[in-house]
C-alpha cells in the first residue's frame, strides 16, 4: 500500500478520474453482519467503522470502499495505460519493478529516486485509510511540517492523481475485474494478471495486515486464516479474484502468470521476457540477466523505492514487523500451518477448485 505521490499535492481536478458518462455502480453494497463486524473491529484496529460486502460475489471490503467504487467501477482506462492486477501478496511489487523498467527503457537511475507508489500508483489505498486512524498519524507527526503534510496526503484518491498524469501511467490494482473498468481488456491497455497458491497468500497478507496500521491486525495466523478462508479479508473471496482472472487469461491484453513460475530462478530471464514481449519491448540477452540480477530477492529487500521506508518513516507501516518486501519464496507457509489447519486448508482447496480447469504450479 502507499502514500500519495508528493508531487500531485495541489491536484484538485476531477475531470479526467472518471467516465463523462459515468454509470451507476450495479452493485449492491450491504454491512457486514453487526456481531461479526464487532470482532473483526476488535482484531483489525486500524478500521473503526466496519466492512461492507460488495453484490453476489460479496467482495469484502472497509467502509472506504463505499465512498469510491463508482469512481472505481467508472475510471477513465487509456489505450496506453499498463494495470498490474492481483490478489494481494501475489509477486504484485516485484512484478510492477519489473514492468516498469521494461517499459521505461531499464531506467534504473529514475527507479532509484523514484518511490514505486509514484511511479506506479495502487488505485484504491485510499479507501484503506480510515479518517480516525489518520488523525493519529497527524497527531504523531505534528512537530514535523515535512511529515505532517506528507500524512495528509495519503488518502488523496489516486483515481484523480491518475486523471493528471500525463502520458503513459502505471497502475496497480488487487480489485476484481468484475468491480474494474468493464472496457479494461476492449481499450488496447496491457494488462497483467498474477496469481500465487492460497497458502503463502495468506501467509503474506497476515505480515502485511500486522505491519499497515492502516489494518492494524493483532491477532494470530491460525484467527487470521480463519477470515481468510471465510472471505472476510479485503479483496476476498479469494477464488472468486482468481477464477475471474483465469477465465479471461485468453483475451489479447491480459497476460496471465503463475507466480510459482516467474520466481524460479531458473525460469526468470525467461519470464521477463515474456513479460517483455507482451509490452512489445525487446532488450540483448546482457540487459535482461542485468535485470534478473535487479530483482533477485536479495537484492529486491534492499531496493529502498519499494519498500516504503517512507511509511516507515511516517509511523504508518511498522518497523518491529517483517519489511513489505518478504522472503519471496514458494512454499514459506509450511511454518505455519500446523498438520490439523493444513488439512483444513486442503479441503477449502480442493473444494473450490472442483469443477475448474485452473491448475497452480505447486500448492505443496
């Protein structure tokens, strides 16, 4: 998740963040059951006024969500916009590292000054950003006029950063198709689908909601599984994400990939110029190890632009917790599901991929 980009800061302008002939959002937006809500506002303290599920799917959401889905649902897509979609801790910061020095001429010096949220902005953070949690942030960085008016921006919409970005824009998403543009794929724009197994998903995302205040969570990995496997998590159902990804992976402007593929190392410079071809960008064989070597996990760790030591600074993103970037790895969650939780993890697997033809690369 990330900040505002400083550089939009006396950006009012709505008029290119969404359709001129903005459509109704065709979905019905309801609470989340009163009892449950409560526990989930004990567990998760950054949110303090509750979850929304979202039309049949019930995509589940905080209550910021509601104040933007349509503008969501209606943003303007250019012909030569390039999204990065995924369910969230699917190679999603990696991927947009990647995608954006190929399409940029491998420009590493810019990506170095450059944060990624900059370069790249996530399309709904601000939703993710409660008023009250943000108050705090104000109060904690009061004595600093640099950082104060760096937490007042956070919460700024990128939908309209994105409407004054001029040329081509990088755009990151974990929102659904179905709650996406319904033109995305019809307008010539690139996009790229990642999907990653459930379990190291899940994994990564219980790091990432223990280190975002903004999520707040203070619970353990078995509760949190729990919310995950029930669809109260953001961006859930999780299947559904995938499988609305999977059943479009066909289409000439999406490119689908596993991430239990592209992070092998010995299949790496073979995805990145998969990925390189896609964006019709084609580099000598020297160029590609060069960005191999950039996006090793080792090295990616210690990549200050994606990071977000910003956040860090801010008091936003915890440093007493595992950095945003992680291990990286395939098969990290066997830490931690114990043998009476996998099994349970193996039957909502199984169960939700009876009757599909999608197949991950490993889920062992």
């Amino acid at each position: 998740m990330s900040p505002i980009p400083k550089y939009i800061e006396d950006v009012t302008a709505e008029k290119e963040g969404s359709n001129g002939d903005k459509k109704a959002f065709p979905y019905k937006i309801t609470k989340v059951d009163a009892e449950v809500n409560k526990e989930l506002l004990k567990y998760f303290t950054g949110e303090r006024t509750g979850f929304v599920q979202v039309g049949p799917k019930k995509w589940f959401f905080p209550s910021g969500y509601e104040r933007d889905a349509a503008n969501y649902y209606n943003f303007r897509v250019r012909p030569d916009d390039t999204f990065v979609v995924t369910f969230p801790r699917s190679g999603t910061t990696w991927m947009q590292e990647m995608v954006w020095l190929l399409a940029n001429d491998l420009n590493y010096e810019k990506a170095a000054k450059t944060q990624l949220e900059d370069r790249f902005p996530f399309l709904e953070f601000s939703s993710f950003v409660h008023m009250e949690t943000k108050e705090e942030f104000l109060r904690e960085n009061a004595y600093d006029e640099e950082k104060y008016q760096e937490v007042q921006l956070i919460d700024y919409p990128a939908w309209k950063i994105l409407g004054e970005i001029p040329g081509r824009r990088f755009i990151k998403t974990h929102l659904p198709f179905s709650l996406l543009p319904q033109n995305l794929l019809q307008v010539g724009c690139k996009v790229i689908y990642i999907a990653r197994n459930p379990r190291d998903v899940a994994v990564s995302f219980y790091h990432l909601n223990r280190s975002f205040r903004t999520q707040g969570y203070i619970g353990d990995f078995p509760r949190y599984w729990n919310y995950f496997e029930k669809n109260l998590q953001p961006w859930t159902p999780y299947w559904e994400h995938i499988k609305e990804g999977w059943s479009r992976r066909n289409e000439a402007n999406l490119l689908f990939l596993f991430y239990e593929d592209i992070n092998k190392v010995v299949n790496l410079i073979d995805s990145i110029k998969t990925v390189s071809n896609f964006l019709g960008r084609k580099y000598s064989d020297s160029e590609y190890e060069t960005l191999a070597e950039h996006l090793d996990i080792h090295n990616f760790r210690r990549n200050k632009s994606v990071n977000f030591d910003n956040l860090k600074r801010l008091g936003i993103l915890v440093s007493s917790e595992e950095g945003f970037v992680r291990k990286g790895k395939n098969g990290g969650w066997k830490d931690y599901f114990d043998e009476q939780l996998n099994a349970r993890a193996d039957r909502w697997i199984e169960e939700n991929l009876k009757g599909t033809d999608l197949k991950f690369p490993s889920l062992s």
